[in-house]
C-alpha cells in the first residue's frame, strides 16, 4: 500500500507540474498568438489544448465503469479551432483538467490494479495513468515550444535558463538534502 501511495503523490505532483508549464507558456502569449498556425498540418495551441482537454474528458469520465473512449467523443472535431477567446481556451483548458484530476483524486491505492478499457484494451488504473503521463506531456511539450517559437527573444524560460546550469546547480548543492512534497498550494490546485 506505502508504494501505491507514494505512486499516486508522485504521479500528480508530475501532472500538475506539466499542467504549470503549460499555463506558464501559454501566459508568455498574446491572445490571438494561441490561435495562430503556422501550415494546414500544424495545430495551433488552441488546437492542442481542445484536444487534451477532449482527450482527459473522454478518458476520465467515470473511467472505472466505462470505456475511456466515449461515444459521445469526436475527436477529430478537436482538432477544429471553436474557442475564440483566450478565456474561452483557458476554460476548455480547466474543463479537461478539472475532470483528470478529480479523477486521479478519488482513486485509492487499492484501485491500481483494477481493469479499465481504453477504445475496449484492457490496461490497469497504472498502465492507464502511465499512458497519460506520456501523452499529456508530450503535447504540452509542443505548447511550450510552439510559444517560445512564437515569442521569440522574448521567451521567459520556464527550466534552467540557457547558459545557467552552473548557477543553478550551485544553489541546489548550496542547500541541505531535502525530498520534495506537496505545497499547501500545490495541494489546492489538485482539488
């Protein structure tokens, strides 16, 4: 049970740090810079995020008794921009996470080994989270490059900063041995 515990604090402490690094890109943007695509086979960030939040609303949704690929899902109407606002998109944004995160939320340790269906594959709660935890960060990986290319010399890092890693390592090393946990914050946000 320790185990399954540790794996589920250290599953969302990954998910909500990529759910920040993408909040913290798309914030860099101006608001049309989210609608902007730059070829026919390139998805906007807009795009993108309807797609995960598609994605985490047909997998999570009652994800213990139902098939994580819902019929109600189309999936290739998320790759269709319909938000056109930036509050819009944050809100398509929240709606996916909100629904994940619940979800990862109420699971118990115990429910880890338990058998879901993905598009009718059999795949543990774990292998179903570890799934996730390859394809959420994978495209927000292409949010966080797409808005460093689009603001170019602008670009606040959002890692160790180009030609930093001495400095930055100093510091880490300067401080005593720690493990990191939640924050109160952090904590807040996973509600």
């Amino acid at each position: 049970m320790e185990v399954n515990n540790s794996y589920l604090e250290s599953v969302k402490k990954q998910f909500l740090y990529y759910k920040t690094l993408g909040e913290k890109a798309m914030d860099q943007l101006e608001p049309e810079q989210l609608f902007v695509s730059i070829n026919e086979d390139t998805n906007s960030i807009a795009t993108i995020v309807k797609h995960l939040s598609g994605n985490m609303l047909s997998r999570w949704t009652n994800f213990l008794n139902t098939d994580g690929e819902k019929e109600w899902r189309n999936r290739d109407a998320e790759f269709v921009d319909t938000n056109k606002t930036k509050d819009e998109l944050l809100a398509t944004w929240n709606k996916g996470w909100d629904c994940f995160l619940d979800a990862l939320n109420g699971l118990k340790s115990e429910q880890l080994s338990t058998i879901i269906y993905i598009r009718n594959e059999g795949h543990t709660v774990i292998e179903a989270i570890n799934r996730q935890l390859a394809h959420y960060p994978y495209h927000i990986g292409q949010i966080v490059f797409y808005a460093k290319m689009l603001k170019k010399s602008e670009w606040t890092s959002l890692s160790i900063p180009k030609n930093k890693s001495n400095s930055y390592n100093s510091e880490k090393f300067s401080k005593e041995k720690s493990i990191q946990h939640f924050t109160d914050e952090e904590l807040n946000k996973l509600k």
